[in-house]
C-alpha cells in the first residue's frame, strides 16, 4: 500500500497542508510541537477513521475552527483509492471512499492497514487489561470481518445485560427466563472472540518471540493468553455467576475480562523487564502486528515511527534500519526533533529518503540520496 497524495485542513496545528509522497521511506523532521505527530496521526486517521491520541473527534479539529478535513490518495494492489473523512463542530463523522460515504465505519476496518509505533505504545505494558484487548481487537478486527462482527454484538449485548441486572436489583424482581435469553445473546460472540483470540495468541506470541531475539537477546519473549474461559464453557461460568452478577449488577464473567500478559524469560515484562527489554518488546509487538497483517490482508501496511530513534539504543536503531534498508516495509513515515540524527542513520544505511521540514507551520522537502 502506499500513500500518494496527503491533504490536511484545519487538523490539529495545521491550517491547510498538501504533501505529496513518492518515495518508500518519508522523514518528517522539525522542533518540538511543530506538528510531526499530527502528521502521522492525519494518516492513522485515515485508516482507523479515528486519532491515535485524542479519543474525541472534534478536539482534532484546529482551535477556533468549526471542522476538519483530510484526504489521502492511496494506491492499493495497483488501484488509485481515495479515503476522505470530515469532522465538524456540529455534524456527524463523514468517511468516505472514492466519493462514497460509509454507511458503517466498520465497513472501512482493515481495507487500509497502518502500523504505528509510538512513544505512548509503554502504556500496553503499564496499564490494564483493556488496553491490551483492544491492541489484539484492533489486528482481529482487520484481518477477520466476522471477529469485528462479533465484538460489536458482544460490547452490545453486555451493556444490555448489565442495564438488566440494575433493572432487576432497582425493582427487586428476578426474571431468570428473561436472564437466560440476555446470555444466550452473548454467549455465541464470546465463544466465538475467545476462539479467535486463544488461536491468534498462539500464532502471535511466536512471531514476537522471534522479534525480540532479532531486536535484542537471546531471551524468550511470549504473550499468555489469559480468560475466564479457558476454564469452563461460557454458558456455564454465566450460571455459576448468576448470584454474583445479580448483587454486584453486572457480568463478572466473560471474554471482557480477558488479559493478554507480556513475558520474559516466563516472568512478567512489567514486573522484571528493564526500560530496554521493555522498549525491545514493544518493536517486537509491532513489527509481529505488521507482518500478520500483511500476511492476512496481502498488503503491506504502512508503518508510521513516531520519534523511535529518541527512545531506542543505537544497536536496536541499527536492526530496525537494517529491516528498511533490506525492503521489509513498504512505504514509512519516521519522525524526528534531530534531522542530523536521521539523516545520519538512513545515509549509513544507504537509505535513500525524502525529508519534510516543518518551520514556523510550512513545510519544504528535500532529497537525501546516498
Ligand atoms: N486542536 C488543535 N488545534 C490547534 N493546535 C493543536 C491542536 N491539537 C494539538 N495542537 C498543537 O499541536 C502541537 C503538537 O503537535 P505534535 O504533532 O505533537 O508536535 P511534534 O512535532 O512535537 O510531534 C502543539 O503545539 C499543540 O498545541
Ligand atoms: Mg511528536
């Protein structure tokens, strides 16, 4: 896949860029706050139809402005796509393909993968559960339409049956028929998101093994799948629950509960890892995410750095670049506050690139060619 064409109104700091790409591997450099991570996040937005930063759409849009805009001109197996999405102050969320909007946003899920690594991605280690749900979700969601499928049903469903249980504590009446069809609704989803994710973790935690040993040591790197559900069928932890889900007034058991546990040598990363072997992991995590997906969708996705040469060691630099340098990836985005820093890294890798410098809002490109 690849990005030709990237038109940016009224998003974030921006006020009207048009950057045009022609080249595999794209540098964005400029000082801090200058809107290098905007840019990328303008990319990620086309992909995933939202931000990878700011949960609510319309606080992307430019301070005092009433909307935002962004085209990219893509190409994909040889075809020209164009994906387009507003968001104003006052208005829906438009996303568009080729002049037609969508009428569900999940429609657009998978068609034009992205791979972002970025200096938030510590949070998948140092926070909850949820989050690394939604890191699995978001790569199941793009390579099976009927997992996507699935996880819609079920975050509904569990909302409802959770409104139903208040109901029944509110009003001190149980209808445990009426119960018996709530969990009949979300016990097919789950079983089938637990399937789905007990099988991809299987797959998954292998390929990060073998990143993290190309990244950095000889150690053994793996993801547990953890889940209510590798103990009993779901139909049954529901009717073992039954008395804890009325008092407490909501589902304690499920795939929503589920946990993916990142470890080293056996141990959790979180608890025993270094900032370095935690770091490793991480770029381990998605360079795995890059290749399923591209294994699965047939398509390279495109991999978008954000300021990664700050936070890595140069021997970690050095095997990423190697991976560009021999072809891996299709098109990338690198940003960087240092321009001498990534102009000496690609050059020494032989690394030809194009370079946008950001200054005072304006952005001119240059060549690098070695
Ligand atoms: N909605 C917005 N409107 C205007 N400016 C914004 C908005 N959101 C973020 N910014 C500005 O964008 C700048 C940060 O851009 P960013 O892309 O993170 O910079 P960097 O080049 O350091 O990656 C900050 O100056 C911030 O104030
Ligand atoms: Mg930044």
């Amino acid at each position: 896949m690849f990005l030709n064409n990237l038109r940016l109104f009224n998003f974030k700091n921006h006020a009207e860029v048009n950057l045009a790409f022609d080249t595999p591997v794209n540098c964005i450099v400029g000082k801090n706050g200058s809107g290098k991570t905007n840019v990328l996040d303008a990319i990620h937005y086309l992909s995933f139809s939202k931000s990878s930063l700011n949960p609510s759409d319309v606080q992307n849009i430019k301070h005092q402005e009433s909307g935002f805009f962004l085209r990219g001109n893509f190409t994909v197996n040889g075809k020209p796509k164009e994906v387009e999405c507003t968001i104003q102050t006052a208005g829906k969320k438009v996303l568009r393909e080729d002049g037609q909007d969508y009428a569900r946003f999940s429609e657009h899920v998978g068609k034009y993968p992205v791979v972002l690594i970025a200096p938030q991605d510590i949070e998948l280690i140092w926070d909850g559960a949820e989050l690394r749900r939604r890191f699995v979700d978001t790569i199941l969601s793009q390579i099976d339409r009927v997992f996507l499928e699935h996880l819609i049903v079920y975050t509904h469903q569990l909302k409802q049956r959770n409104s139903l249980l208040k109901n029944f504590s509110d009003s001190g009446q149980v209808d445990v028929q009426l119960l018996e069809t709530y969990n009949a609704r979300l016990i097919e989803s789950g079983e089938y998101i637990f399937k789905s994710r007990q099988k991809f973790c299987l797959d998954f935690a292998g390929r990060v093994t073998q990143h993290y040993r190309y990244l950095a040591a000889e150690e053994a790197a793996g993801i547990n799948y953890k889940s209510d559900l590798l103990e009993a069928g779901f139909s049954q932890l529901l009717k073992n629950s039954v008395q804890r889900d009325l008092a407490l007034q909501r589902t304690t058991t499920g795939i929503h509960r589920d946990d993916f546990v990142f470890t080293l040598n056996g141990y959790e990363i979180r608890r025993v890892g270094s900032q370095g072997q935690q770091k490793s992991f991480l770029i381990a995590l998605k360079l795995a995410e890059f290749e399923v997906i591209k294994a699965k969708l047939n398509v390279k996705p495109i991999l978008l750095l954000d300021d990664i040469f700050d936070k890595l060691d140069d021997n970690r630099i050095h095997r990423l670049i190697t991976l560009v340098a021999a072809g891996t990836f299709g098109q990338l985005f690198i940003t960087d506050a240092r321009p001498d820093r990534t102009l000496t890294i690609l050059t020494e890798a032989g690394i030809k690139a194009r370079i946008f410098t950001i200054e005072s809002g304006t952005f001119t490109s240059t060549w690098l060619q070695t």
